[in-house]
C-alpha cells in the first residue's frame, strides 16, 4: 500500500450516524467497563483525537477510533471530527492494524499478533512494518517470537503475571521444556528482567546450547533490542510517574561515542519545577533498578 495518504489530513465534522465499523477492524474487544470511561472523559472534554475514516461506496467506515466513536455515541454527540482516507480495501485494513497496534493498551501478544497479519497477509517485511510503526526491525521480530512461547507463558502475559522483558528473555531458550523450567523459577526467585537473562545464560549453558559467533548484524540486533528496551521502558516510567494524560516521546540515540536521550511531553507546554523533577526522578529510578 503506498504510503502516502490520497487526501491531506484535514479535519471534517460529520454526522455520527454516517460512520459505519469497520466488519475489518483488528481490535479485540471493546469491553463496557473502558467504553464507560472513555465517554466520560469525551463528555467532559470531547473527542481530542478525530476518528480516522475511509470513504467507501457502502459510506464512512471507521479505521481508527472505533471505541471513540462508541463512546460519543453513548454520550449523545450528533457529529464527531474525523479524517477522511481514501484507500483500497486492502489498503483500509493495513492502515487499520497499524493504527490499532500502536495504542498504548495493547498487550504484547496483541501487538505479536498484528505483526504477524502485516506479514502475511500484506507480505510486509520486519523492516518495512518497523517503519510503518516507528520500531527496530529486531524489536518486530521479537515481538513475533512471542507467539512460539508455551501457552502457560502467553497465559502470563495476558493476564499480566509477567511481562513483556521477561517472556522476550525467557524465549532465547527455544525449547518450550527450557522455558517453563525457567519461567517457574522467575517465579520463585522473582527475579527482574537482567535476572532473567542471566538465568537464560546459566541455563543455555548447563544444557549445551552454544550461541553462534555474533555477526556485525547479530550484534547490531543485540544493541537494538537494548535500546528498544530503554525506550519502551522510559516510555512508561515516565506515563505513570508524570501523569498528564499524554504518552511521552523517547528516543534513545546510541553512537560510536555518546548516547543521547531526547524526551518530547506531548500536549500544552506546563513545564514546572515539580514536572521537570518528576521527569528527573523517573529516569534515576529506571537506571538505577533493575527492572520488572
């Protein structure tokens, strides 16, 4: 699908009720309890981000914002702002997953599996999704591999018993025996994301299980998935610790030399000493403890 949209983002107003679901839509369930907060935050603030629609022959089908536009119409609003898209059926579905998988509430296995849809059914590279959704090609292939891990370990990352860091850690012993031996004793030792891999590198090698030599590549995936990891990390640290209802910005930018670290605070600016020191805690706090 070419990248470039056919319209220019603009913002349009239009009756709710000419807005249709998209029968494509990637999302999983929309449950009351996040409908109901959504609306009340949409009846006190209105919709802050348009809904994003393609113009099709059947009328405006929704590609992004379904649960915004469910909202609304709990509320009682009569039209709503949307962008308008012009796209092929196909091309109404990629967009539609890359929108989707870049929402912050998106478990992990929810992101694998949106991955895996470009893949096969758009015959989209790793790099060419990393691109479509502003990652690393290593951090979409390993988001990927999540889908290998044993089904007690995609349990735990459903249900938020374990993260993201320790299922990736754990996945580098391949052999799903390995893994739940591992993953029971995380449990029991409870340890963090660097304990893991240091687990993994015990256990790889008590059973033998030799790395190859790294290539110049391996190890550029291997300092990518580092960085990846600093940044979903901040990302966040940072959303819980500032507060302000908008996600933060990080990119990490890792040289030769130095490594800079550039922290963008979406929204109105409202930079004060308590926000400034809230940002400065947080990046202590996260380099300083080993992660969960």
């Amino acid at each position: 699908m070419d990248n470039q949209p056919i319209l220019e983002d603009r913002i349009f107003e239009l009756e709710i009720n000419l807005l249709q679901a998209n029968p494509l839509q990637p999302r999983g369930l929309i449950t009351p309890e996040s409908l109901a907060e959504l609306a009340e935050s949409i009846r006190e603030h209105g919709i802050l981000e348009p809904i994003v629609v393609a113009k099709t022959p059947a009328g405006y089908q929704i590609i992004a914002g379904e649960r915004r536009w469910r909202a609304a119409r709990l509320v009682g609003m009569s039209k709503v702002p949307v962008v308008i898209k012009e796209t092929s059926p196909q091309g109404m579905l990629e967009m539609a997953i890359v929108e989707n998988v870049q929402r912050i509430d998106l478990n992990p296995l929810e992101r694998a599996q949106a991955y895996k849809r470009l893949m096969d059914e758009f015959n989209l590279t790793n790099s060419e999704i990393a691109q479509r959704v502003a990652k690393s090609p290593s951090y979409i292939s390993n988001t990927i591999r999540l889908l290998t891990l044993p089904d007690a370990l995609k349990d735990a990352l459903m249900s938020g018993a374990t993260t993201e860091g320790h299922a990736r850690a754990l996945s580098g012993l391949d052999d799903p025996h390995l893994i739940i031996e591992g993953y029971k004793e995380v449990l029991r030792r409870n340890l963090s994301v660097r304990g893991v891999e240091e687990l993994v590198r015990r256990m790889r090698a008590k059973h033998n299980i030799i790395p190859k030599k790294g290539t110049v590549q391996q190890n550029m995936r291997i300092i990518n998935e580092e960085i990846d990891r600093i940044e979903e990390g901040l990302t966040q640290a940072l959303s819980t610790s500032v507060g302000n209802g908008k996600t933060p910005r990080i990119k990490y930018i890792l040289t030769g030399t130095n490594a800079r670290l550039e922290i963008r605070l979406e929204g109105a600016p409202d930079i004060t000493n308590e926000t400034i020191e809230k940002v400065y805690r947080a990046i202590r706090e996260f380099f300083n403890t080993p992660q969960p």
